[in-house]
C-alpha cells in the first residue's frame, strides 16, 4: 500500500548552529546585555585588550591626512576590532553612491574612501552608513584645501 501524502509532519525548525553567523551574534548579544553592535560573530576570536584601547579611540594620523588626494577622504572609526568589522564596514561605504573604494586599515581604525568628487557622499550619509554596520564614525578629513600662502592679494 502506499502512504499518504496528505499526513506529512510540518518541517523541523533549524538547529542553532545553521543559523546565520550575524543573527546568531544578535541573539547571543541580547541574551547576554551586549549590544547588537558590539557582538561578535561566533566564528570570531575575542579582542585583546590593546585591539578594543585601539578601536575605541583610533589615532588621528596628521601625515596621512596631509598625503589625502582630492577624491580621497579619511574616516577614523570606533569599534572595529577583527576582519568580520572590516568586511561589513567596507561592504556598507563602499555601497554609497559616489563611492569607488573603501579600504580599512583595521590596526588604524580607519577607512580610506575614495571618491568622485563629482557624485561624493556627504559625511552625514558616510556617518549613516558606518553606523548601520555596528560601528561610530569618530572623524572624516577631506583633502586639506590648497595654500595660499605667498600668492598674489
């Protein structure tokens, strides 16, 4: 005889582990009083106490922001801490329109943006975008305007 077809059991809901790396994060996050921002994928290795100084208050770099080319633009970033930050922050500015690149320096804390200068985000959309990805955006230097020191009145 055949079975029915009409008797069959509702599908089992997915173990914890197939779950998405960031919805498990979030959940673990909640569970435990962590922000969502700040939790960490599960395939992550905890911060060392120097990563989570450094992410916090990223230096400011003076040299670097004298080097920045007119469609370059220097983002100083808190919270990043392992390559999972990395990718959800490059993935999220490098998406803005205008944008051509996004490149962090995670031992910097910072995010090298390239521009084009007809069509570049404003900081407020670079700031949004930052924050959606878990991260503050702590500063955003533009190209230091050319001198006029020695010119004609």
């Amino acid at each position: 005889m055949l079975a029915h077809r009409s008797a069959r059991r509702p599908p089992l809901p997915r173990p914890p582990s197939a779950l998405p790396g960031a919805l498990l994060s979030a959940l673990l996050g909640a569970l435990l009083g962590a922000p969502p921002s700040r939790a960490l994928p599960a395939h992550a290795t905890p911060p060392t106490a120097a990563q989570v100084a450094r992410a916090e208050d990223p230096a400011c770099d003076h040299a670097a922001i004298a080097a920045l080319k007119p469609n370059e633009r220097l983002a100083h970033v808190r919270g990043m801490v392992c390559g999972f930050c990395v990718q959800g922050v490059e993935k999220l500015v490098g998406a803005l329109e205008g944008v051509q690149s996004a490149k962090v320096d995670l031992t910097a804390g910072a995010v090298l943006i390239t521009v084009d200068p007809a069509r570049a985000p404003t900081e407020e959309q670079i700031r949004e975008a930052i924050h959606k990805a878990g991260y503050e955006l702590k500063d955003l230097h533009a190209p230091p305007a050319p001198s006029t020191a020695g010119g004609a009145l």
